[in-house]
C-alpha cells in the first residue's frame, strides 16, 4: 500500500516520527508536507495531499497540522476526499470501516508522537466494511458534493 502524507510547519517534528514509524513498518511512503518551520499554509499542505489521493498517486493519506482541524477541512473541500480528524485509535478504524475515510489528519499539538502511531496504525490496517448501508451512506455524501 502508497500511503501519502502531508503536514504544515507546525507539524515537522510529528511528520518525521510517524514517517520513521511507517517505513519501519515496510510502508511505501511519499512525503507532499514542508521539512522545514517557515510558515506553511495547511490548506496547500492538505491540498496536495488530496489531489494525490485523486489522481491515485497513493492509497491513502495522513494530514497534520497544529490541530489537525484547518487540514482536515481543506482536504475535504476536494471531490472524493473523505478526511477525517482523530485524537484516538477507535474513531480512526471506524473511519475506515463505516465512512471508508481516506485522509486521516490529527493535531501536532494535541497527540503525542505515541499516540500518533497508534492511531496510524488502527486507520491503515482496517479495511471498509463494504456493508450496504455504510455504502448508502458513503453515495449520500458524494451526491451533497455535487448539489454543492
Ligand atoms: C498553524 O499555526 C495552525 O493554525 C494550524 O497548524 C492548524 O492548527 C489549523 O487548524
């Protein structure tokens, strides 16, 4: 699995260790976030995120920012980006096996790099139900995308 990840200048530091935490792990990763701490706006750190996700460059994503928030909306603006913000490990596997997200975004001020790992690994091993109603439901929020 490509799994791609992005972040802001408040973000540098978790980025490196959950990035050292993947490639560890045998991941394929691609970096789309900044290395350094000169201000980075999360909107273009979550943008390049999600157009690599639609244009298939990866799998799945992982956005941080300070919060995690800012990222998380920017990257959910996008056609098909179904980006969620987790503090914790259950929310994360259920984003993937009821909302089938793929962006996972948390706050480098509110997680530790720990924690972090923990919540990377429950998003990224769980696969979608693919049940009927979560599929409804998954339809439902793409056609609000289209009314706008
Ligand atoms: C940047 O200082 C900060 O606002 C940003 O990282 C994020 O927390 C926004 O949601």
């Amino acid at each position: 699995m490509k799994v791609g990840i992005s972040n802001d200048h408040s973000a540098v530091d978790l980025k490196n260790s959950v990035l050292a935490h993947l490639k560890e792990k045998g991941y394929e990763v691609i970096n789309y976030g900044t290395d350094t701490t000169d201000a980075y706006d999360y909107p273009l750190a979550g943008s390049k995120l999600a157009k690599a996700i639609q244009n298939e460059e990866v799998d799945l994503g992982i956005a941080i920012c300070g919060t995690g928030v800012g990222i998380s909306i920017a990257c959910n603006k996008h056609k098909g980006i179904r980006a969620c913000c987790c503090s914790e490990a259950t929310s994360a596997r259920l984003s993937r096996e009821h909302n089938d997200a793929n962006i996972l975004c948390f706050g480098a001020r509110v997680v530790s790099n720990e924690l972090a790992n923990d919540i990377v690994d429950a998003f990224l091993k769980t696969e979608f139900s693919n049940g009927e109603r979560h599929k409804r439901r998954i339809k439902q929020i793409s056609e609000i995308e289209y009314i706008g």
